[in-house]
DNA sequence: ACTTTTGTAGAGTGATTAGTCAATCGAAGC
DNA sequence: GCTTCGATTGACTAATCACTCTACAAAAGT
C-alpha cells in the first residue's frame, strides 16, 4: 500500500510544521498516521530520510502546479507574469508546504540535500529570466541577481499577505499591483 | 563575571548555526564556552531561555549597529538608503548572526518570543517609511506591505552576495545599484 | 496448495540529554 | 579570622527517543 507512505507524509508535514523537527517524535508522527512505529521505519530507513522525502515530495508538488499553469506558447511577460502570480496562489493554497521548504532551508538537513537537486529546481526559473535578458526584455543584469530580487519579492508578499486576513479580492487585486511593481523592476 | 554569561552565549551562536538546536547538547555549548554544565543552567533556566536570550542580545546588537549608522538630521531618502545598505554590511559581516535571527524565525522559539518585542524591533524602519509616504516621497502602499518588500530585498540581496565570493568594491557596486531599483520601486 | 516476499505490528534497547543537586570555592564585609 | 552568599563544579537522574527485532499476516508468484 502506497497509501500509508503518504499518510506518513502528510502527518510529517503537519507536526513538523507544528513542534519543529526536534519537537516531533517519530513514534506521534506513527500514530497521527494511524500506522505503528515499525511501519514507519519501513518505508523510511531514518527519520532524516523521511525530512528528505518530505521535501522532495512537497517540491514536486508545487512544480507540479506551476508546469500545468505555464503555457509554453504564451509570450514571455505573460509567462513570468503566471509563473510569479501562481507561485504567490499555491504558497497561499499550501502553507504548510511552503513554511516546510523554508523550515528544510534553515536547518542543518539542508546539507543532506544533493546541490543539484535544489539547483534542478530553479531551473526553470532561470530559463524564463535568461530568455527575457536575450531577448532584452528584462534589464541585463545577472540572472542570480535577477533571480533573487524575484524570489524575495514573491517572500515579502506571502508574508505580508499571511500577517493579516484579507479577503480573496483584495488579495488578488494586491498581488497583481505588486507584480507591475516588480516588472518595472526588471523590464529594461 | 558577566564575561563567561558572554561566552556562553558566542559558543551558543556558533554551534545552533552549524549544528542546528536539536544539533547542538547543552553539555556541548557549555564544553565550547570553557565552563561547566551547571553553569550554563546558572545563567539560563532552559535551553529555551538560552536560545531566546540569544535571540535578543543577537536584535539588539544589530539595532545599536544600525543606530550609530543614521544621522536624524540627513534628509529622508538619505536616511532609508543608509538604512538598507548597513542593514547589509551589518548582515555581511555578522553572517552567523544574520543567520540565526531566520533559523529562530524558522523554528517553534519563534512562539515564545512576545510579539511585541518583535514589533519594537521594525518600529524603527517602519517609522522611517511612515515619513516617506507622508512626505509623499514614497508611493501612498501600506507601510507593512512597504516594509515587507523592503526587508525581502535586503534579504535577496543578502543570498545573492553570499551565494558567490565577490571582491568588496564589486559588492559595494552591486549593493549601491540594488538600491536604485528598490527606491525606484517604492518612490512617489 | 505452497513457498516466498512484502507489509505491519509493537514491545524492547541502548544511547543521549536537559536539568538537578550537594559539595566546594572565593570574594566581600565585618 | 570568620561568616555569608553568589558562583562554579561535575556526577547523577529521570525521561525521551530513534531505531531494532521478532512474530505474524497478507499478497504474490509458481
């Protein structure tokens, strides 16, 4: 049954998020799962595997989401521009999901994670940044750079956005205002 | 001796940012600092207490950094600048420090601290923003959602000079450009 | 049918660790 | 010199927790 690992999973995510990883023993992790100790240490060897499964499972969700918004044949704005209002959406759809990543980021559990696993995962990113400087669409600047000021950009607004309860509207009307922001940011 | 209070507190800092908390045994903190174990707990009740204390002795010493930077008496777009770039010398040069103030932000401690010691700590940016948008030097936006794309800007910035080894002149360039793409951004 | 593999359980274990405590030390005041 | 009292020590404890192990059940394979 695939359907216990991914109860493991789940209650992982919750408790994590919840008491920290050090706050989180695997035995509550089993029972909020609803499996027994053992079952646990079945489908994960360790519990440092099982915080590397996580977050490999929670990354792949949210590309996952992104890919099936992105059409490949939109032009370029339209494509940052989707990738940069939808990345806000599922941040805002999966809270624990997106706490979990940052969580992972600053812990030493980081170190366990191949570089070219995180590096595949920005990929994507960098190639629509790449393809906007050649096309001298965005500002020539170094794509990292460029990079990160969009990332940060897409951190300061989930955090604004999460601090206080506004209503969906506001919420949209909000995030789409603060991408013209960023766009004049970076367009040339 | 508040000197070995001190010391406890240095070894703390480089231990829970190499080690994370979990990572890092009292026993070990107190070994590093070159006293012993009870007297750690002489000067911290808990763990928790020491994790906290360092938090605040790590806020303040950045706070008084930033203080002595800013002269009241500049103009107002003079005075955010100075702001944003110490805020990254400061960040630059107190990596580990820099560091554990997110690792706290990441982690359950974050609960115990009182959320009003933690607004103390923005009053001061977000009175220097207030200014900005009543002198309507700065775009009329919410001043938490301003501070917010600020501060996510410094902490862009932050990982992409960090990310690579820069020489100090290209860092300054880079950090001085950074700021005219922020001001732009939030300037009327 | 029967053998093998895979999944599941949960009691048990060895190691670790936060925090305690009773005993000493040393400086300051008298 | 004596007393007091905070600082300091480090052995000790009680609890916790990651992980193992044995036993059993259920599929899967033949």
């Amino acid at each position: 049954m695939v359907e216990k690992e991914k109860q493991i999973l789940a209650a992982a995510l919750q408790l994590f998020v919840a008491f920290g990883f050090h706050g989180t023993p695997t035995s509550k992790i089993a029972a909020q799962a609803g499996v027994s100790n053992g079952t646990l240490f079945h489908y994960f060897k360790t519990k440092e595997e099982l915080i590397i499964a996580l977050y490999n499972d929670t990354k792949a969700d949210m590309s996952a989401y992104l890919s099936a918004q992105i059409n490949g044949q939109d032009r370029l704005e339209l494509r940052i521009r989707k990738s940069y209002i939808h990345s806000l959406y599922w941040a805002l759809e999966n809270r624990e999901k997106f706490y979990y990543i940052q969580q992972v980021h600053f812990s030493p559990h980081v170190a366990s994670i191949p570089p070219e696993v995180i590096a595949a995962q920005t990929e994507f990113h960098l190639g629509l940044l790449r393809e906007g400087i050649q096309a001298e669409v965005l500002r020539p600047l170094p794509v990292e750079l460029l990079f990160t000021l969009v990332s940060s950009h897409v951190h300061g607004l989930y955090q604004y956005l999460t601090a206080s309860a506004f209503t969906a509207d506001h919420r949209k009307t909000v995030i789409e205002e603060s991408f013209v922001l960023l766009w004049d940011m970076i367009r040339k």
